[in-house]
C-alpha cells in the first residue's frame, strides 16, 4: 500500500509540474480586462519584417502558378 501512496504523490508533483505554465497564462490571461500580455496593438497595424517576407513569398508563389 505504501508504493502505490508514493507512486500517488510523484504523479501529482510532475502532473502540477506539467500544468503550472497554464495556470500561469490562464492568471495573467485575467488580469488587465482579459489582456495577458497588456496593451497590445492589433494584428496588422505595424508592418514587420517576418510579414513582409511572408507576403512576397506567396506574391512569388502566385505569380510562378499563374505562369503556368
């Protein structure tokens, strides 16, 4: 009885181990009016390198199967 007590508590110390980052999240997600992160600008207002890059790859895309 006293290895399946022990075997009991390792898994509750890794299973609450394994779910402390999304408690966290889930706090910071209701704090600041369901804002995790504070105040953030929304998608698509600020141009960044990583979409600009991603917008030419497809243009390229689109336009080598549209040659076909």
């Amino acid at each position: 009885m006293g290895g399946v007590l022990e075997l009991f508590v390792f898994m509750v110390i890794i299973a609450s181990a394994a779910f402390a980052p999304l408690g966290y999240f889930i706090y910071k997600y209701t704090q600041k009016n369901a804002q995790p992160f504070g105040e953030t600008e929304p998608h698509g207002d600020s141009q960044s390198f990583v979409n600009d890059l991603a917008e030419t790859a497809i243009h390229f895309v689109k336009s080598k199967l549209g040659k076909k």
